[in-house]
C-alpha cells in the first residue's frame, strides 16, 4: 500500500464541491426509513450494512426503522482504500442465520454495483427469501454491473463524478465528511 499523502487529503476535502448539504443528507435519510417502513416492517428482516461504506447510513438508518429486526455487518470489498476496484474480498461474512428470511442490504453507494451483485447473489445462494437494497446514493451512469441490479430504496441520485462523504471515502478519508462531495477533476 502506498503511503497516504496527508497533505492531498485535506486539499481534496477543501476543494471538493458539496453536492447535497447534511440536512438534505438527514432528509434523504428519513425519506428511506419511511419507504423501508411500509415495505419490511411485517418480514421479519435481518438487516446488514455493507462495511466500510455501509457505516454511517447504517447506524442512522437503523434508529429510525421502528420495527422488530436483527441487524448485523458484512464486509467485502473491491476497493482497498483506493480509486478503483479488484477482485471481491470477504473479510467478515455474516454471522445471523438469515435462511428464509427478508434480508435488507445497506450500502453507501450502488455505482457499478460488482460488490452489491455478488452480496445478493450470495444472500439468496445462502437461503434468503429476498433481498432488498438500500443505498444513501445511486450513481447516475451507463456502467452498471448488471441490468438487473437496481436498489430498491435510494437516497440521493448522484452525478458521475468520484464522491465522498457519509460512509463514502476519498483514500480510506473523509467517510466523516458532512454532507456529500465530489472531487474537483474528478
């Protein structure tokens, strides 16, 4: 891994274009709670952020859905604290038995979506009665991994530039971002 330059990461941050503020973030998060509400509230689900990204949207989504659930964390990645992805790593599965069972992904960001199809497809291989996908933002882009791979509740659409921000990272920095950022020149 390369060494981080401290440096870049805070100029990145002061130069970043803030897309949605952390109200209008806070507001597209009620908005979920509210449509996951009515769609899960009599499942049952087991709930899973996606870690690292999952994170932020997780813990405030989860203190506003007002039905019984079990939540734990998966982690798998392509990233790496990096720009670009690789190959999906597992490094935590989960650990709730979720066979016959809603299950609701939590994520960031669904952009190309390599990592959130292969969790899916792994759910519903493992016994999951279905799988449903909550994403704080949905890339607006022709690059998806599948047709098919569409979340079924989104928070914010975002524009195709490198974002940061609630969960979402610039080198591993800034998921503590508030609000949401895109990259200058990026």
């Amino acid at each position: 891994m390369s060494k981080i330059d401290f440096d870049e990461i805070k100029s990145v941050y002061m130069q970043a274009d803030l897309l949605y503020s952390d109200a209008e973030v806070e507001q597209a998060i009620n908005n979920m709670a509210v449509e996951i509400s009515a769609d899960m509230a009599e499942k049952n689900p087991v709930v899973f952020p996606v870690m690292n990204g999952g994170l932020v949207i997780g813990g405030k989504l989860l203190t506003k859905l007002n039905f019984p659930l079990e939540a734990g964390y998966m982690h798998a990645t392509r990233y790496r604290n990096t720009t670009s992805g690789h190959e999906l790593e597992w490094k935590v599965r989960p650990q709730i038995d979720f066979k016959g069972r809603a299950v609701l992904l939590v994520d960031d960001i669904l952009d190309e979506g390599h990592t959130l199809a292969e969790i899916v497809d792994y759910c519903k291989a493992e016994g999951a009665s279905e799988v449903r996908i909550a994403v704080l933002t949905n890339k607006n882009h022709d690059r998806k991994a599948r047709p098919d791979l569409v979340a079924d509740f989104v928070g914010l659409e975002i524009e195709d530039r490198y974002i940061f921000g609630y969960g979402m990272d610039y080198k591993g920095y800034w998921r503590n971002a508030p609000g949401i950022f895109a990259v200058k020149g990026m």
